[in-house]
C-alpha cells in the first residue's frame, strides 16, 4: 500500500474497521462527519484552531514568512550547494522543473530564473502532462525538480514515478517532513513550514527562496551570483517594512473595491508567475473568479471583458517589456476597469497610469522580486475575502459541497 500523507493516516486511525474510502467511493459516512464537524482543509493542515473571524489563521502564515526567509538563508545554504555539487558532478544539462497548482506556478518560475542564471536547459511541466507526456530526454544528464508542499499530491508522485522509471535524477522541493514524495524522490530539500491553513502560503514563497539559492549555486557568472545573494540577503527586511506599510493600506483597499466581482492580473517574465500564484491566492481566499494573463495574452484576450467591476493589476516589468504593461492599464482605463499597478525596486513606470499603485520598498531585480510580491497578492485575497464574509482558511471546505468536491478531485491522501 503507498504511504498516506500523516493527516489521513491520523484520521483512518481514528476509525478502525471503518469502511476505508475508494476512488469509487471516496466520502464514506464517516468521512462526511468529520469534515462537517471541522472543515477539510483545517484537517489537511493538521491545525488545532477553527477560526471564524479575522484574524483567520492564514493571517498569521502570511506574518511570519520574512521570519522565515531569515531561517532558510540562515540554515539551508550547505544542503542546497551539496545538491547543485551533486548536479555538477552528474554532468545535468536539463531540469524539468513541475508540480500541480500553486507547486506548477513555483516550477514556472524555476524555469526561467535557471534559464537567465544557469547554463542549464530547462522546462516547466505540469505534474499530470509530465507523467502522461515525458519528453525525450537524455536521462543521465537530466534531472526533475518536483514541487510539493504537503509532498502527497497524486500528480507529483506519479510524474516522480515515470521519471524514476526513466532513471532520470528526482529532486523533491517540500514543506512537509513525512510525505509520500520523500519516499519517492532520490533526493529532496525540506523547508519546515508547519502550515496551518488551507490556500498554499509560506510554502510558495519558502521554496521560490530555496529554489532561488539554488540557482545562485549554480550560477555560470560569479556577478550573476552576488547579485542574487545580495538581493537575497535584503529579503526578510523588506518584507517586515512591507507588511507593515502596507497591511492596513491593501485592507482599506478590499473594503473601496467591495463591489468588484473578479480579478485580472497581468506579468510578464518571472512575474507570470506572480499573476498566476496571485490570481490563485485571490480565488481561494475571496472566492471571486480571477484570470492571469501575459502581457501579450492581455490584449487579444480581455479587452471585451473590461467593466467597472472587473479589476486589472499589472506587475511592473524591467526595461522595454513594460511598455505593453502600461498599455494594459491604458486599455483597462478606457475599458472603465479599475486599475492598480505593483511596482518594487527601482522597476516602476505604471504609477502615472493606474487608479492605485503599491510600491514595495526593497533594492529587488525582476528575478528575486517574485518572493516578495507573494505578500501583496495574499493580503489582498485574504481582505477580499475577509470583507465578503468569507473564511479565508478553507478554500471553500466550510460548505460540505465543496469539500465533498475536494474528496471527490483527490480521495483521501492524494494531496
């Protein structure tokens, strides 16, 4: 039998001779009555608090992450320079970089950073398409880096399944420590969130910095690399200065935008990857329906969706690619969109044209910014959300509907 993530093992334990749940049926009588006494995500989470009003717990993730980018320069740099030792020694040439919904967004970005700083081919690929789709690849030179908060996902393990069986070097990136895809992976880097809510929080931005160190450890030019750690090293400051400049300023800004009933959010480069984690950080928290965009995508694709109640977000790009950002909120204006921009470092120019702009403080290249600006797309889930009545932590599981979908998409321990 395959490993059960610990909160599933926990609840079947507490139901011995219980009919266990299957694919075909995957929500057993008892099963209902535990998510109906406690929503599911709690449950997955292993949290010993159900909250019903702000703060809600992933209120209090979203605090601790600067604290906790600390911790990981502090701490993880042997381990992730002994794994790119060991990629160098290998002879890697290709990364395969996947994971499944927030985890895919955090291989999007690993695709490009290694892209811009290593020497090394990279793709990111979804779980699902990895395992049904596996390129041709030299397996001997080639590595999968797998992302996985909980390291239960049923996707990810199986992609980790048809990679091995390639013989192809699996890299387990988590933030779990007993978890399916540590068993699976060959090798694996674990940075210990304790989690304690349903939409994925610091283990996004946890693993964007361990992904990002090992980038710079990796790294073909010595400049390249003490930018990256210079950049690096101001993070956990800037992230302190921004909770506290900008908390009471994103929820004033939930409850003026409360009649806004979705969420267009544009980047480009590695900041795709911010629109995609920041549309999705916004869905699961207010439950309103968002859409990421690339820049270029914006403009074939949304123009006809514009409307006072649709607001438009566009992410500062560095150099000529912002030229068609700001087109984006001159169209989104013209539209009767409301608008507001994200700027950070010294890479702005949207301000003149968005209703709002939220500048982040920090010395940060388009490369490294993307940790930090999980911050502002959290907070400003979490306050939508707050303001709509809704409970931030659950993803929705508080209706015994939604997480009977839940059960359904991923029976017990498959995620």
């Amino acid at each position: 039998m395959n490993m059960l993530p610990r909160w599933a093992q926990n609840l079947l334990e507490q139901h011995p001779g219980a009919e266990e749940p299957t694919p075909e049926v995957p929500i057993p009588s008892w099963l209902e009555d535990e998510v109906k006494k406690k929503p599911l995500w709690y449950i997955i989470r292993e949290s010993d608090v159900v909250r019903e009003v702000h703060p809600f717990v992933v209120y209090d993730e979203i605090l601790k992450e600067p604290a906790q980018w600390a911790d990981i320069l502090a701490t993880k740099r042997l381990e992730v320079d002994a794994l790119a030792k060991e990629f160098t020694e290998r002879g890697i040439q290709r990364v395969i970089f996947t994971g499944c919904g927030s985890a895919f967004f955090t291989a999007i970005h690993g695709n490009l950073l290694f892209r811009r700083f290593t020497d090394l081919s990279t793709d990111a690929i979804e779980s699902y398409e990895l395992a049904h789709y596996f390129p041709h690849v030299d397996a001997a030179r080639t590595a999968v880096i797998a992302h996985s908060g909980t390291g239960g996902s049923i996707e990810t393990l199986e992609a980790i399944r048809v990679a091995k069986a390639r013989n192809v070097l699996t890299v387990a990136l988590s933030n779990t420590d007993v978890s399916p895809i540590l068993n699976e992976s060959d090798r694996s880097v674990v940075y210990l969130t304790r989690q304690h809510c349903g939409p994925c929080i610091s283990v996004i931005s946890t693993r964007l910095l361990l992904q990002t160190l090992l980038a710079a450890s990796l790294a073909t030019s010595a400049a390249d690399r003490r930018q990256l750690e210079r950049e690096l090293a101001v993070l956990p400051e800037a992230g302190n200065v921004f909770l506290g400049e900008f908390t009471p300023r994103i929820e004033d800004f939930a409850n003026r935008t409360v009649d806004v009933d979705s969420v267009f959010v544009i980047g480009s480069g590695l900041n795709y990857f911010s629109a995609r984690e920041g549309t999705l950080k916004i869905e699961e928290q207010s439950l309103m329906v968002g859409k990421a965009y690339r820049t270029g995508d914006f403009h074939h694709d949304a123009l006809s969706l514009l409307s006072p109640t649709r607001l438009v977000v566009a992410i500062a790009a560095d150099g000529v690619a912002n030229k068609r950002v700001v087109d984006v909120l001159r169209a989104a204006k013209e539209g009767l969109s409301p608008t507001l921009a994200v700027e950070y470092g010294a890479v702005g120019g949207l301000a003149p044209h968005a209703d709002e702009t939220w500048r982040l403080r920090a010395e940060l290249g388009e490369y490294v910014a993307p940790v930090l600006v999980t911050l502002p797309f959290q907070l400003l889930g979490y306050f939508m959300g707050v303001v709509r009545g809704r409970n931030p932590d659950t993803l929705a599981t508080d209706h015994i509907s939604n997480a009977r979908a839940w059960l359904t998409a991923f029976p017990l321990g498959t995620h």
